[in-house]
C-alpha cells in the first residue's frame, strides 16, 4: 500500500509525457501543413524579404547565388522560417494548455497577458528591423560607404543569414519590458535598484550589442539604442501597473 502514491505520481508522470508527445505532433503537423502550402510561394516570400536590400542596391547591381543549390535552398529555408513564425499562436496555444493546470490562480491571470504581450513585442522588434533599421540606417550607410568602382552583389545566403540573425536578435530584445516587469513581479529585483544601476544596465546593452551583430559600430548602436529604451520602457511600465509594490 506504501507504493500507491508512488504509483500513481509514475502514471501522472507518464500521462504527461504522452500529452507533450500529442502536442509535439500536432504542432509539428501545423507547421508542416503550413510550409507545404507556402512552398510554391518560397520565391516570392524570398523577394518579399528581400526588398529592403534590393530597393536600395545601384542600378544594375542584384543578388546573386554563388553556390547552384542557393537558388532552391535559400527560399526553402526561409519559407519554413516563415512557417515556424505563422505557427506560433498555435504552438503557444498547446503551450498554454500544457502548463495552465499546473499553475496557481494568481499566475494563470498574469501568464497568458505575458504570452500575448511577448507575441507583440516580438513581432514588434522585427517590424523595426524590416521597416527602419535596414531600409532607412544599416543599407543606405553600407552601400553608401564603399568605394564607388565597387559593384555591390551581395550574395543570398549571406543575406538570409543575415537577416534571420538581426529579426531574432531584435525580436528577443524588445522582450526587455516584458523580463524586466517579470524580474520585479518575482521580486529578484526592484524599480529602486533598476533605477540604481541603470548607468550599467546602459553599458550593459551596449557590451551585449558588440556580440549580438555584425561587427560594426553602426549594428551596435542601432541596437543598443532600442535595448536601452525599451529598458526605460519596462520601468515605466512597472511604476504604471505597480508591479511589486506593496498594496495598501
């Protein structure tokens, strides 16, 4: 009888694992659905991505494939990226599900707002990235400061690298507000000791800039000014909501 309850946490264990498994197949399903359907637009989605280089590259000047499986390869890997992006409601929807009945009531209230809000936000970081930093500050400087007998001709992996980095960088930085509302809420920290320590927290974004893209000054700064920011941005939040401040 000393087993039962042995038993019986054994079987709630097992009974979760086959419910990630479920979960896990029908997320990897969508997400399969949703590439196969986009595959005879890869090309098209490819140029989409494309546009803040090319509309700024010289006449005559265009991408260009140095490998003979770029061509097919580099749209493909895209397309499943934006498959993966398209998706994430859904994979945040079994997510939700997966964990909501292990949490307290209090939590339950505060999770979801923070799912929802770090979609935004993510989404948030590569909108700035397509729309501002490449059209209007990183190309125009690049393309702008080379030797004018230099036929420009960047090559499209080397582009889809690169952009795939700067939406993923960008995307978890403008997380900031979220992290810094969730590391006062917990009480690891506090708006006083943020407020503190914000000449390093500025330095900080600047240092982890320097290791987050290319390694130029320009990416640094385009960077570390918006960390910086949306640093502010999380504090004033914080006061806003009153995030873990004592309640009369």
């Amino acid at each position: 009888m000393s087993d039962l309850p042995e038993k019986e946490r054994e079987l709630k264990f097992t009974d979760h694992l086959i419910e990630l498994r479920t979960r896990l197949i029908r997320i990897m399903v969508a997400i399969g659905v949703v590439f196969f359907g986009l595959f005879h637009f890869s090309n098209e989605i490819y140029n989409i991505v494309s546009l803040p280089l090319t509309a700024q590259l010289p006449p005559g000047s265009t991408l260009i494939a140095t490998q003979i499986t770029s061509t097919f390869l580099a749209p493909l890997k895209l397309t499943f990226y934006v498959s993966l992006f398209l998706c994430v409601p859904y994979i945040l929807h079994h997510l939700w599900a997966f964990i909501v009945p292990a949490l307290y009531q209090h939590e339950k209230k505060i999770a979801l707002p923070v799912l929802i809000s770090s979609i935004f936000l993510f989404c948030l970081g590569i909108a700035f990235v397509y729309f501002i930093a490449l059209p209007l500050v990183l190309f125009p400087f690049f393309l702008g400061a080379g030797p004018t007998n230099v036929a420009v001709m960047p090559d499209i992996d080397h582009y889809l690298d690169l952009v795939l980095m700067l939406f993923l960088v960008f995307g978890f930085a403008f997380e900031i507000p979220i992290i810094t509302l969730l590391l006062v809420a917990s009480g690891v920290t506090s708006i006083n000791i943020l407020i503190e320590k914000r000449p390093y927290i500025i330095v900080g974004c600047f240092a982890v800039s320097m290791f987050l893209t290319p390694p130029d000054a320009l990416s640094q700064i385009v960077l570390a000014i918006p960390m910086w920011l949306l640093f502010e941005t999380g504090i004033w939040l914080t006061r806003l909501l009153k995030v873990g401040q004592p309640t009369s």
